[in-house]
C-alpha cells in the first residue's frame, strides 16, 4: 500500500492520500517524496490537479508528531522537514491548477498543504474540520508557511483566530472565511469535485482572496495575549509578529522556521507534544472492542449538546433532535441494531444527573470543551453512549466514581483553596494571577461556573501573603492520589483528559498526574504551614503519603 | 551503553507484535528501525504504549525517548528497550517493579 496513489483520467490527474495502517491520514516523509515525484514527473496531458483523500473523516490529521519530538537544535527543523516543504513547493510551483478537494480534519499542515493549492473546495458534513494544531495543542509555531499564506487568504483577522486562538472551523466558516473558494453536499461530492477540476482545467474558476492589513485586530489580539501564562504568551505573540508580516506581504517564511524552532525544542512544547500521546492512551482505553452497532440517537432537550451532535455528527449517524414527544427532555435515547435502546440522562449544566440507567454528564461544553464524562456502572450503555460522542467528535471518560463525577472533583480541588483564600480577604485578582502562575489561562469565574459554584460575593480586600498557587497544586496532587487510589478512572490519562477539559489543566506540565510527582509532593511540603491554611489536614497527608511512599505514575 | 536487557528486549518485541498494522519480518531485530522499517507513527506509537503497558503492567509515556532520538529514523527497537528497562530499574538502578 502506498502513501499515495495517482490515477490520470480526461486530462485530470487525481493524488489521493491514504496512509497505509492508519486510520487518519499523516503526512508524512513517504508521502511527500510520493507527492513531489508525481508532481516533478507531470505529463503534458494533465491539465490540472486534484489532492484529496479516500480516508475516511481525515483528508490530513498532521505531519507527525515524530519529527516535532526530534527537534533540539538550531537547524533541526528545516533539516527534519526537507522532504515535506519540497514537496509543498513543488505543489505550489505546479504548472497546472490545484485543487485540495477536503473532506474530513484539515488539521495543521493539512491546512498548511491545502494552502499550497490554487483552489481549495471542501465537504460539507461534520468530520469536515479546519484548526490549526500548532499553538492550541503544542505550543509551537507552525512551520509550513500557515503564518505567511493565511493572512494573505483569509485576512489578518481570521488567521489570527485560527493559528492563535485554536478555533475550529466547518467548511462553511471556512468558505465564509475564505479559507475555501467553494462548499458541496456529501451527496454527489467527486460529480462536484469533478466538475470544479474541469472549470479550473479550462481557466474558469476563480479564487475569493481577501487582502489586506487590519492595525485594529492585530491589536486586540495582543492585549488578549498580554495576560496568558508564559508558556502560551511567549509562543502567541510570536506568532502574531509573523501573522502581521505576512499580513503585510513581507516574506518572513524562513524566520517562521525560526520560531517555529525555537518554540518546538522549549521544555513547555516537548510537554504539550508528549499530552498528545496521553489523550490518545485514554483514548484507546476507552475503546471497546465490541459494541452494539448504533442506528439512531434521539436527543430530548440538552440544546447545547444537541447543536455539537448536529454541527459534528457523521452523516451515516441518524440523529434525531428535540422535540420527541416520547421521551423527557435532558434524556437521550441510542437505539442499536441488536437489542433494546439505551436511555441516558446527561445534563450539561453544572448539576450532575442523579437518575438514569446510564447517567452523563458534560459540564465544560458551556466552556468550549467537546468533553462528556459517563459513569461506567452499565458498562454497555456506557459504551454505547461512548462511540456515539466519539463519532461526533467529542472526548469521552468513562469513570467509576459511584455516585460522584471526577470532573467535579477536580475542580473542586481547584476551587477549595480558592474558597478559602477569599474568605481569608483574598481578591478574585489575585486568585486569578495565582492560577495564570500555576499556567492555567481559563478564567476562575468560567471555571467555577461550570459546576454551579458562581464567585459572585463582594469580597472585602486586604493584603494577605498566602501562597495560594502552591496550595492549589497541593490540593491538586492530593486529588490525584486519592482518586487513583479509589479506582474512579480506569487509567490515570482518563483524568488527565478530564483535568485539561475542566480546568484547562496547562500543556506546559503535559498533564495532572505527570504534574503530581513525587518529587513535587516532597518540596511543596517545605510550604505546608502555607498549604494548611488553605486546605483540610487531608491534603498534608496525601502529599505526605506520596512523597515518603508513593510512585510517579508514568515512566 | 548498557548491555541490551533482554526482559525489556522481549517485552518490547511482544508489544510490536500486537500493536503493529504493518506487515512485521520474521524476526523482529534491535537494530529495526520503528518508523522506517516497522511503519509506525505517532498514533502507531500510541498502540505501542498501550501493548507496552500490557506487557510491563504500568503506564509508560513514549515521549521522552521520541524526544532522545536524532531523528524519527534514529528509533530501534534496541533503543526503545533500553529507554523501557532504564524506567523499568530507575535512574539509580533499583528495580521500580511492575504495578
């Protein structure tokens, strides 16, 4: 099997990317040799150029992690990706039109390489996705041009919130972007893409391209950027320092490869880099091998959930929103080929459910994070439930917390030492600075809101020196402990899932439980007369247990 | 460089053999390449995890020896036991034990 096959046809010539053992399509060092070649060997006959893929849901996910996780020095960069930007230029220099036809994730340097074409039409259906991964998942500044091209396509603006922001964009946001020139139905896609490479053959279709230097959204963009931990600060405003030269029409590609160097071998980015492989780990244990095969889903209420499944839900899914009369709002209701239907009860607001054969619960979507957690006590129900989130695009944990949900727990152990500190006369300013010092960027109002605990009180402020970051990291360490020892997650990446969804956890520890170290339980107890103040006795002895006889979860 | 430690050698050649979605040779070798000549990537990588952890019975995290190699293609399967067996004994060389 290769990387990429090619297929000549009425003066067409179709490159369809499938990467062989794998279920998403990686662009890799195979298929950018495959790719250059076809395009350094063009016959005279083709008239244009169509790159898609026949995987299904992913046109392309990445280059790889492998070759980021490489990079140390000086040079490494360009080194590492030689073969990948030759075969992009040799994209971009085509002597005929390009067309990325995308359908599924565009994530990353898939953008990147779409960029490369002349034209760009995409699917409109849920697995249809443009983000860009760079910054948002691994504090790295992308390297294939995404700085310099996307401005000049899409507007400063739009690139700005793209490749800083981490937004994810359907393809109509991204055609109403112009980030793609056209939108077609799933139905009769390859009859559109088809026609669209004959129109771009005889010269007839053009490209929207929006121009132009905006001083204003540059702007906001730095003061949002001003007050971001360091990890996230350092790497955005680089970023946005490139956005705006390419905004400009200077050409600063190579001093992208610069930043983007710089950014990938700092300890932050090797951090989020290594996040990646944990919320994959919690991925595949939290697939089962046999579930029953879902035909529909009726959803009752749940407006916010419902829009997600409805905006992401692959079209063979059937989904059926409200109303439906048969069923009570906040229930959902999966029916399978082979046997009766799972009822569910998932809330999404700041209660957990308390009833239900399978009980769900997703409080961060309010916040932007794609994340339920589903008590496992029905294990099937649960895993039915499970693959029908995950096909739409949102992560999941099975937990086994009786009764409880982690993803209150572990904000809980966030908000306590918060709690206390404001009682003390703390301010809700400097709580949040204290969170921005541990690397958290999510807002404490957000954050406490999501399980129903609003900070709204007045708060009588006086200066106190409590080191309420350190009390917090206690708290933290101390949840871990406990709730590994409880057997609530079947794996520790499972809350290390629900600690980044919940409390925007920091990529520049790669996650909780690789934050709850040993090593650290040991030199956060030289603070313990500071940590009493703020947290139960409980906290002490959990730091103390793990410290003089605990086990650094990974290895 | 240590001696190959065999126990990490096999753990790590049975882990190969029930993750990989490639074609394998007959004889899985230290000095194969993972990338180059076993076909994994990072995702691929992720199910090596996984198997690894079957095989060791505690989490193991990858990114660390990703992150020691030259290059992708710089990854054996002699490396990748060596870096299991180094988490495996710690740093000072004591055996951590399984979970």
């Amino acid at each position: 099997m290769e990387s990429l096959s090619a297929r000549a046809e009425g003066g067409l010539l179709w490159l369809t990317l499938d990467t062989p053992g794998s279920d998403v399509n990686v662009f890799d060092l195979r298929a950018a040799r495959a790719l250059e070649h076809e395009l350094t060997h063009l016959s005279p006959d083709v008239g244009a150029i169509v790159l898609s893929s026949t995987k299904p849901g992913s046109f392309v996910n990445g280059v790889g992690l492998m070759m980021a996780g490489a990079v140390k020095a000086k040079g490494d960069v360009a080194r590492l990706t030689a073969p990948v930007r030759a075969a992009y230029r040799a994209l971009r220099d085509a002597p005929v039109p390009t067309i990325a036809a995308i359908h599924g994730n565009c994530f990353g340097c898939g953008v990147e390489l779409a960029l490369q074409c002349r034209h760009r039409i995409a699917v409109d259906d849920g697995p249809t996705c443009f983000y860009m991964t760079e910054i948002a998942d691994y504090l790295f500044v992308p390297c294939f041009g995404a700085t310099q091209d996307l401005p000049r396509v899409v507007g400063l603006d739009a690139a700005i919130r793209l490749v800083v922001g981490g937004e994810r964009w359907t393809a109509r946001e991204a055609a109403m972007a112009g980030l793609v020139d056209r939108v077609i139905a799933p139905r009769g896609c390859d009859e559109a893409i088809r026609a669209m490479a004959l129109e771009a053959r005889a010269g007839r279709m053009r490209s929207q391209r929006v121009v132009g230097f905006d001083p204003e959204s540059s702007r906001r963009a730095r003061i949002a950027t001003a007050t971001l931990p360091d990890a996230q600060r350092g790497v955005s405003e680089s970023a946005i320092d490139l956005l705006e030269r390419g905004a400009l029409g200077h050409d600063a590609y190579d001093d992208e490869i610069v930043a983007a160097e710089e950014s990938v071998a700092r300890p932050e980015s090797k951090a989020a880099q290594g996040f990646f492989f944990v919320r994959q780990i919690a991925a595949a244990r939290e697939r089962r091998t046999s579930v029953p095969r879902v035909t529909s889903l009726v959803v009752a209420g749940l407006p916010l959930l419902a829009d997600t499944l409805a905006r992401n839900a692959p079209m063979e899914l059937p989904i059926v929103l409200a109303p439906a009369p048969r069923i009570d709002p906040g229930r959902l209701l999966i029916a399978s080929s082979d046997g009766p239907g799972v009822d569910v009860v998932l809330s999404t607001d700041g209660k957990p459910p308390t009833s239900g054969r399978v009980r769900a619960w997703a409080p961060f979507l309010a916040s932007g994070s794609r994340f339920v957690e589903i008590d496992g006590a029905r294990p099937d129900g649960a895993a039915a439930l499970a693959l029908v989130l995950q096909r739409a695009g949102l992560e999941t944990a099975t937990t086994h917390a009786r009764g409880a949900f982690v993803s209150e727990g572990v904000v809980r152990a966030l908000l306590d030492p918060i709690a206390r500190f404001l009682k003390r006369g703390g301010s809700i300013g400097a709580a949040q600075a204290a969170l921005t010092r541990l690397g958290i960027a999510r807002p404490l109002r957000t954050i406490a809101a999501s399980v129903g605990r609003p900070f709204g009180c007045e708060i009588e402020t006086t200066s106190r020196d409590i080191k309420l970051d350190v009390a917090i990291a206690a708290s933290l360490i101390a949840f871990v402990v406990e709730t590994l020892a409880s057997g609530s997650v079947a794996h520790p990446a499972s809350l290390d899932v629900i600690a980044r969804h919940g409390i925007d956890f920091p990529l520049a520890h790669r996650s909780l439980t690789s934050f709850a170290t040993v090593a650290r339980a040991g030199a956060l107890l030289e603070h313990a007369s500071e940590i009493a103040q703020l947290t139960p006795l409980s906290v002490l002895d959990a730091l103390d247990a793990h410290a003089s006889g605990g086990r650094d979860v990974w290895s | 460089m240590h001696p190959l430690d065999t126990t990490a050698l096999s753990a790590v050649i049975d882990a190969i053999r029930a993750s990989a979605r490639h074609t394998l040779p007959a004889r899985i070798e230290p000095q194969h390449r993972v990338v180059d000549d076993l076909g994994y990537d990072s995702l691929g990588i992720v199910n090596l995890s996984v198997a690894l952890e079957d095989q060791l019975g505690r989490p193991i995290l990858l990114d660390g020896w990703i992150g020691g190699a030259a290059s992708p293609s710089s990854l054996t399967v002699g490396s990748l036991a060596q870096w299991v067996a180094l988490g495996t004994r710690g740093e000072d060389g004591v055996a951590v034990g399984a979970r």
